[in-house]
C-alpha cells in the first residue's frame, strides 16, 4: 500500500488539475451582477472567478492578529486561516522570484482590496488548500471503495465515480479561489472513513477520548466538522453491550463530548482573555442554526409556517442533486433484484445521509452549494449499487455519462460563486 500510494496521489492529482483547469475556459460572466466576485482574465479565453469571500481569508491570513479582534467575520474558523498563513509566508517568500509583481496587480487590476504582497504569497496558499482538501476527498473514496463494493469493484467505475468529485459546479466556481467550499467534499467522506475505522479498529477507551479530543479541532476549520461530534456518538453506540458495560459507555460519552467541544471552547475562552467577545458571523449575519430558538419564541402556528417556509427553501436547494436522487434509488432497485444484501458502510452512507440532511435542513440559510455536501455520500451509495451490475452495456453506459457530464460542466453558463 505505502508503494502505490504516490502513484495514486500522482493520477488523482492529473484528474483534478485536468479538470480544474479545464474550468478556466468555461464561458465566462456576461454581468458583474450575477456572482459575488471579481471575474479574472487570463488572456482572451481563460479567466476565472475571484469570490469576494477570499478577501476576508486572505486578510486574515496574512496579518493573523485580525482574529483576535471584535466581529471579525473569521473568527470562527481561525485553524483554516492560520493554515493559510503557514503556506503563505513561504510562498510569499520564494513567488516573488518566479512572478512578477506588477503583472500580477495589472491582470486583477485597483480593485481587488488586496496588497501585492497577499497576492503573491496568500491567494496561491488558499489555491493550495483546495486542491490539497480535494485531494485527501479523492484518497477517502478510493480507500471506502473496497468496502462499499466487498471488493467487487473495478477501476473503470472506481475512475468514473472519481470524475463526479472533480467535475461539478463547486470545483468549477471554488477551486481557484479563497473559499471553503472543498470541504464539501471532505467532511461527509471523512465521517464515512471514521466509522469503517472504528468498525475495523475499535479504539480502546483512552484512543477513542484521543480521537475525540483531536476531531474537537476540526470545526475550528469549518463549521460542518460539528457532526463529527454524533458521529463519534453514533460509533460509540454501536459498542453497546460488545466490548464496554453500559456505566463505561456513558462515562465515554460524557467524555468525548466535553473533549470535543474542549478546543471550541478554549478559543472562546482565549478571546474573552483578551477582551474580544466570539463572533461567529454565520449565526449574527444569517441565523444559522439559531433561527430555530428564535421562531420557538412565537407561537405555535407561526413555528410551524416558519418551519414550514424554511424546509421549502431548502427542498428549492436540492435542485442540483435531482439526478443523483433519482439515479441511486434506481441503482438500488436494480441491485436489490439480485438479492444483495446492505453492507455496513452501505448503511453508515444511509445514516450520513440522513444527518447531513437533517443538518442543513436546520441551518435556516439555503444555497445549492452547501447543499452539494450530500452528493459525496450519494456517490458512496452509487459505487455499492453499480459494484452489483457491472455488465458491458452498463459501463459503456457510465463511461458515457461520465463524459458527457464533465463536457457539460466545462461547456454551461455558470455557476459563477
């Protein structure tokens, strides 16, 4: 394994720079008004999108003291800036060398509120980020391949199944610029491999509070890292009455939840130090998540059109996903006709599926590409299902598709951010 794993990283790395370079020559914006961002030329058929997000990571990355001070809007996820900032210093350092400064402000011209220096150095460090977070999604799908399909698959479905990851609106609006958006990717996969692990591993009662404690890191990342936390519940539940009595099971669920949220709730803690009351920007500009404690404080019918308005909103989002919701029932019923029966990573996907769900159903703010977190776990469900009908006319199918998907991408107007 250790042998084939640069000659993996080597072909994974082909199919996303293949991919996401070929973004680049996709239409470009007819009007400012249609995205959030600055569009980039590179010469007179290339260009890309810089999303007016970026300003804010890049800000922060290069002067890091920003995260200490009152409402800044990064300052729930200061483990991503301070990434940024440990690639950026370096590159800043040796870019310079290699690019030309002057060039680099001319091509995005007075507008962008971005010193030279943080061009240079810190945009090509986030750039990093995402290729290197969608990278790490790749390795996790290959690595859950084997278990999905009980070892049945075969590479030609393996590599079409990896194209979806590569080719679609948020590699093609994201991935070339400061965002989080790959984390999309990431996030579900990443709750996916943790619960193999532990099938195939079962931590002892001290490595499962060390886990604990270290995914506790990662919603300092990225707000959606917060459902590692009932993972690791769920994992932990599963154990019941296998290998720990009940009063352990309780004290270890007591315990990984304080050591999850231990890190959160130290960052809180360091600002109030300092005099800075945390800022999360998500919940004060959008309500996310809390939107739900302000419309109980009403009365009941007004909760309940509330509610109702906002699964509305959400269901609205889904829009982009139809064909994979149509598509892996389909499978299934085509699977399920020669008697195969779940796997368990099959109904860990099934669970994720429902959590990630039920999460952005909640969030109370609604955007397609939040919503694009479920077609990872969507495309676990379509490797186990299409591990069961591997029939000539059903890979000349899916090599098909797979290429007539990715020309579309590259070919379609949009999306822009």
């Amino acid at each position: 394994m250790p042998a084939r794993l640069p000659r993996r990283i080597l072909v994974l790395t082909v199919l996303i720079l293949g991919s996401a370079l070929s973004f680049l020559f996709s239409p470009p914006p007819q009007t400012p008004d249609e995205f959030w961002g600055l569009y980039i030329p590179l010469g007179e058929q290339a260009g890309f999108i810089l999303n007016k997000d970026s300003y804010g990571y890049i800000q922060a990355a290069e002067e890091p003291g920003r995260l200490l001070q009152q409402n800044e809007e990064r300052q729930s996820r200061p483990l991503y800036v301070l990434l940024g900032t440990a690639l950026g210093y370096p590159l800043r350092a040796v870019l310079p060398i290699l690019v030309d400064e002057a060039s680099v402000r001319a091509a995005v011209g007075p507008d962008v509120p971005l010193s030279d220096r943080a061009l240079i150095g810190f945009y090509p460090a986030f750039v990093l980020l995402n290729f290197g977070v969608l990278l790490t999604s790749l390795l996790l799908f290959v690595r859950l391949y084997s278990p999905l399909t009980k070892g049945t698959g075969n590479l030609l479905t393996l590599g079409c199944l990896l194209v979806f990851l590569v080719s679609n609106p948020i590699v093609k609006a994201f991935f070339w610029t400061a965002h989080q958006q790959m984390f999309c990717f990431f996030t579900p996969l990443f709750c996916l491999w943790l619960l193999e692990r532990f099938r195939q591993r079962p931590p002892r009662p001290v490595q499962w509070l060390g886990w604990a404690l270290a995914t506790g890191l990662l919603p300092l990342v990225y707000g959606n890292f917060v459902l590692v936390l009932p993972v690791l519940l769920y994992a932990l539940g599963r154990q019941s009455g296998q290998r720990w009595p009940r009063k352990q099971m309780w004290s270890l669920a007591a315990g990984t939840v304080l050591l999850f949220l231990l890190p959160t709730v130290g960052w809180i803690l360091l600002l109030k130090l300092r005099g800075v009351t945390y800022y999360n920007h998500e919940m004060a500009r959008y309500h996310q998540l809390v939107w739900l404690a302000e419309a109980a404080q009403t009365s009941p019918a007004e909760f309940l059109t509330t509610v109702g308005q906002k699964l509305l909103e959400f269901a609205g989002t889904l829009s982009g996903l139809v064909g994979w919701l149509l598509a892996v029932p389909l499978l299934w019923l085509a699977a399920r006709r020669r008697r195969q029966p779940m796997t368990p990573v099959v109904a860990d996907a099934v669970f994720l599926l429902l959590l990630f769900g039920a999460f952005l159903a909640a969030l109370g703010y609604y955007n397609e590409r939040l919503t694009f977190t479920l077609q990872p776990l969507l495309l676990c469900l379509s490797a186990a299902a299409l591990a069961h009908l591997q029939g000539l006319g059903q890979r000349i199918g899916l090599v098909v598709t797979v290429l007539a998907w990715h020309t579309y991408q590259v070919l379609s107007y949009g999306p822009f951010s």
